[in-house]
C-alpha cells in the first residue's frame, strides 16, 4: 500500500467518526427525529473493507450502516439530508439513518432487521453470476446476526451455490447489551462459517491496513474461486446500541480500555507518524474533513423538507 | 385452442417468462428433478437447465431472500412456495424487505420478483398445509397479490405480474391445478394492466356474488343449482386481491342491491371484511336493501378428515341456501 492509499484510510475513517460526531451534535440540539446507531469506534472496518472494493463490487450494510455508506463513496450532504427528513436524501426522508441506499455507488442498502441483508446479498450474487458480472458482494452484517436463521441459510446456500459473496461479520462484542460471549454457542463465530465449507478467518477489526488487506486478499480468491468466504473482524462500538442505551451491560473501564488502546483512528496516527507521515499532512487532511462535514451539515439544513404528498403512490414502482 | 390444466397454464406463462428475459430465474423446493410437488414446473429443467431452474436446499427464507436480491440488481426472479404455508419461514424478506424496499429507499430500486405458491384447502392435508394466508399480504403496502381461479386467468395474470416491477404474492389454490379448459396462451402483455381488475364472470340483476381463488368455481357450481333457476345471479372474480379493485363490486351492487361475499379463508381482518367495508362506505350504500353478507371459512385450523375439512370450507350448498336467504326473503 503507497503513502496515498494509506492517507485516503485515515481520511475516509476521519470522516466517518467526524459524520458520527456532528449527527451526534445535531441529536443533542433536538435537530434530528428518531434514533440512530452510532459507529464510532468501529470505522477501521467499514473504512478497510470498502476502500479495498471496486466501485462496481456491491454491499449490503445494517442498521449501523453510516460508515459503510460514506466509505462506498456516498456524499455526507446527501446523507445529513436524509437524517433531516429533506427532499435531497438519499431516500427523500423515507429511510432515514437506517436505510441509507447509494446504487450509484454499488451500496445496496442498509437494513434494520438484524441478519435481514444476508439473503439479499445471496441474490445479488446469483445476479451476479448469471449476468456474467466479474464483481462481488461484500455483505456486513454484526455479531448478532449470526444466532437468526437466515445467516445459516444464507451461508449454507451460498456455499452450495459458489456465490461472490465476502460475508463480513462486524464482531462488535455485544447485540444490543446480549455480549456475544453469552450468545453464541461454541464460541465462534468463524468457525460457523467453516461448517458450511466456507474459508473464514478472525482478524483485528480495529486495524484499517489488517482489514483492508484482509478484504482486498478474500476479493481476489473469491473472484477467481467464485466461491464465498468470510470474515470476522473484531471492533467495538464506544457508543451505546442506539441513543436510548444507558450503557448498563458493561463497564466504563472496558469502553475506557477500547478508547485508549485499541481506537483505531488513534492507532493509525500512531502508525503514519512512525512512518514518517508529516504531522502537518494528518492536520491538513484533518481540516479539510471537518470542511466537509460543516458545509454539508449547513447545506442540508438549509434544503427543503420532503413534501408530504404522494406517500401512497410511493409505495409501489 | 388447446385445452389445458390451470398447472400446465402456468408453466406455459412460466417458459414465456424464462424465453424472454435470460435473467429470469426459478428457485424453490424440488423445482427440478421432482417436477414441484404440484408438477407445474415438470420438464421445465430438461429445458432451461439447472442455472435457471434451481433446486434450492428447504429454506424458504433465503429463497426468498435471494429473490430480493436478485431482483434489486437487475435480474427477474420467480421463486416457489411449495405450500404456500411455508411462506411464514420467509415473512422478513418479504414483508420487512421486498415490500419496503422501493419506498424506503426513496424510489432508488424496484423489485420485480413473483413468489409462487400453493395455498387453500381440499386435499385433507391438514392445518399447516391448507391455509390461504392471502389478506396477510394485503396488509402490506408494497406487495402485490394476485389469485387465479382457472388455466385462463392463471395464464394471463401470471404474465401480467411477470412485467410488474413491483413484488408480487401470487397464490394458487391447489385445487385449480388440475382445471382444464381451453387456453389462448398469448405473447407477453407490454403492461401489467391486467392486475388490479376484477371481473364479472357471470351477469346478473338480483344479488352480487364476490369471490376469488377457487371459491369463485364453487359459486360458479353452486348457481347452476336447480332451486336457483328463477334468480339472476351476477358473480365477480376479484383476481387480485392487492390492489382490489372495488368499484367493479361497487358498480355491481349499485344495480343488484345485494352483495354476498364468498371465501375459503376466515372471515376475520380478510379479504371480504374489507371488501364489505368499502361496499358499505361507497355511494353503493343507498342501494342496499339487505345486509352485506359474508360467507367465509369457520375461524378454526384446517381438519384433516375430509367431512371435518368441508364443515370448516363455504361448500355449494351452503351458499345456495344463503342466496336463497338474501333473496327470498324481501
């Protein structure tokens, strides 16, 4: 990986923790209606992963799905349009932060069911396949996922089938405040993979080139095998489930611990220094993100609000 | 013209969808080899192959899954229910998926895909493999459900939702399967159009007759019954359920006065309460001069012993005498 790839890493996961923030900023000010699922902490992965895909390769996200979105190249205005209800969203106020689609970009969707996009991705790669597409698709989905039925049917199918699927497990340690300790028999989550004769392996979710690596290694084999494989990739979320968790199912000395030791934005800087990466070059890219973030903040909120009208009508194509 | 079994007429629709778009997929349990339990889709893996005829593993969740899959990036799939009872192992795809999709996303995809399958009673299968779980589909915004009642209307509708880019429940009663009558196995509609209309099917000035699935073919029997040969009778096949076109209805009732609606499934949050609901709150209000009626199934799980299953069915008599009922005494 050259020295640019490696500043578009830190770039892209400084967005996505910037993007976070300022929902966060825009929630407390009673700018935003309903709830969202916070990310922060785990933008290595969703950073890793997609920036090691093509455009054409596609991905299904989950209810967690900001980052996956804005590092498949979605533009943050449109996204802060959607989170405020504007005709400018990428789902003109319908989806909201939960259902961000980006076709354009190879984002197939997030999703609020949970396990919910492991068939769809299914299907998109027999699309594939039978359209003689030469990509894949990277399906996201958490560690709670794996105990619904459909991650077992999605894989057993997938395998049986030889489908270009990259099943990315984000293995954040905890669905909801159930840790995945207490959730998942047998203890890992790999190895269900390597029950239905999928090649899986676990790795540091929290280290963007370890992802990144990871995902751009599982897309080549899985281009020339045509078969799926799998991925967990070990992360954790500093923020609670969603904005009403009061954090009860663990302790502030584990998020402290994640938040000092393992941040993966930290560690990155860490990295890039030692490798002789100007400090000035990180502020540089820094101040420009933050540009970014507030010009598209300010222009959403300035949009139009989706016009109520029509909702019936856009129910059906 | 050919005369033909609602089963045959279905793989008919079935090849012209495959012939005309190579994105065009089946998927479903025992598809292939077996014929599908019901043999509608026999010989067809001799000849579309296995690539386009799949045998999936029994896991309907992910065959309809995939078909949202499939259908949100360009192909065209058609995947199978065997009984149409197991549709419950995949109500996340298709409720919380497919029919959200297109709306939830602002309009960015569609989802043109079929799920096929066999529902009703009439076989002694019993609870779990007899049900016609239909209105729970109308409930949904963005679906689409369609039921035939015979090889003709089989045919077209199963074409008609073929080039509707919306998802779409298309239930078959078991018991039409083996209809036969002549068929015009027609080209590929340029539109849907042809979904969301009901059909008079029989004119008449006395009483309205609302039904669908195969119901309407009990009702088709029952007033050629003798003790009704003085009444004018006019019966409409609602054949798709979601969007139900009730002005045909409407407009019906406005000359008949009467409206007796029939149905194999409950009666309870169905397909008939509704449609007695919209009767009644239409300008066909004033012209009722009895009750709407509702002649549905016993609210109780299928039986499996064959006299028990016909107590639970409206059976021919029964609605003979409440024709008769509705009439008579005025």
């Amino acid at each position: 990986m050259n020295k640019e790839n490696k500043l578009e890493l830190y770039r892209m996961m400084l967005l996505i923790r910037l993007f976070e923030e300022a929902l966060e900023e825009m929630f407390s000010r009673g700018l935003l209606h309903g709830t969202m699922h916070l990310s922060i902490g785990q933008e290595a992965t969703a950073t890793g992963a997609c920036l090691a895909l093509e455009r054409e390769d596609l991905i299904t996200s989950t209810h967690r799905g900001h980052g996956h979105c804005l590092a498949k190249g979605a533009d943050p205005y449109k996204m802060f349009a959607e989170l405020l209800g504007r005709e400018d969203g990428y789902c003109r106020g319908r989806g909201g932060s939960m259902h961000i689609a980006d076709l354009s970009n190879g984002n197939l969707g997030a999703n609020g069911i949970v396990a919910g996009s492991l068939t769809i991705s299914v299907g998109a790669a027999l699309s594939l396949k039978i359209q003689k597409l030469d990509n894949i698709v990277l399906c996201f989905f958490g560690d709670g996922a794996v105990n619904e039925g459909s991650f077992h049917e999605a894989l057993n199918l997938a395998s049986l089938w030889e489908l270009p699927v990259l099943f990315v497990c984000e293995n954040n340690q905890y669905g909801m405040s159930m840790a995945s300790e207490n959730a998942v028999a047998g203890g890992s989550i790999a190895q269900r993979a390597e029950s239905y004769g999928i090649k899986s392996i676990s790795i540091d979710g929290n280290d963007v080139e370890e992802v990144y690596n990871s995902v751009l290694e599982f897309k080549e084999t899985i281009k020339s095998s045509g078969k799926p494989m799998f991925i967990e990739s070990v992360t954790y979320r500093y923020r609670g489930h969603s904005k009403s968790d009061r954090n009860l199912y663990r302790t502030s000395e584990e998020i402290e611990f994640w938040k000092e030791e393992k941040d993966p934005l930290k560690r990155f800087i860490g990295k890039l220094t030692e490798e002789d990466v100007e400090i000035e070059t990180l502020k540089e890219i820094e101040a420009q993100v933050r540009e970014v973030i507030r010009d598209s903040v300010k222009k959403a909120l300035q949009s139009p609000e989706s016009p109520k009208t029509n909702l019936e009508e856009d129910s059906y194509a | 013209m050919p005369e033909i079994t609602t089963g045959q007429a279905i793989k008919e629709a079935l090849s012209l969808c495959l012939d005309s778009n190579n994105t065009t997929f089946i998927a479903g349990e025992d598809i292939g080899v077996y014929g599908g339990a019901f043999g509608v889709t026999d010989g067809l893996l001799e000849k579309y192959g296995e690539e386009r005829i799949k045998d999936t593993p029994i896991s309907e969740d992910v065959i309809a899954g995939l078909a949202v899959g499939a259908a949100i990036t360009g192909s065209k799939p058609i995947v199978e229910m065997q009984f149409s009872d197991f549709i419950v192992n995949a109500m996340d795809p298709i409720v919380n998926q497919a029919a959200k999709l297109h709306f939830m996303y602002g309009g960015a995809v569609n989802v043109p895909m079929i799920v096929r399958g066999a529902s009703g009673a009439g076989t002694g299968a019993a609870a779990q493999h007899s049900q016609s779980l239909e209105s729970w589909f109308c409930h949904v915004p963005g679906l689409k459900v369609v039921t035939p009642s015979n090889p003709q209307n089989a045919y077209d509708l199963l074409l008609a939702s073929f080039v509707d880019p919306n998802p779409i429940i298309f239930m078959e009663h078991k018991l039409i399967y083996k209809l036969k009558s002549e068929v015009t196995l027609g080209p590929l509609p340029k539109d849907s159009s042809k979904l969301g209309k009901s059909k008079v099917v029989l004119e008449g000035k006395d009483i309205t007759i609302a039904s669908y699935s195969n119901m309407v073919n009990t009702v088709l029997n029952a007033v050629k019954d003798d003790s009704l040969k003085d009444y004018s009778i006019e019966v409409i096949d609602l054949l798709t359920l979601s969007p139900l076109d009730t002005e045909t209805v409407i407009t019906s009732v406005e000359n008949t006065h009467k409206l007796l609606m029939c149905q194999e499934a409950p009666g309870s949050s169905s397909i008939g309460a509704t449609l007695i609901s919209e009767v009644v709150s239409s300008r066909a209000f004033n012209s009722l001069n009895k009750p709407p009626t509702l002649l549905a199934g016993l609210h109780s799980p299928m039986p499996s012993a064959k006299h028990l299953e016909t107590a639970v069915i409206p059976q021919e008599e029964d609605i003979v005498m409440k024709i008769k009922e509705m009439i008579d005494n005025e």
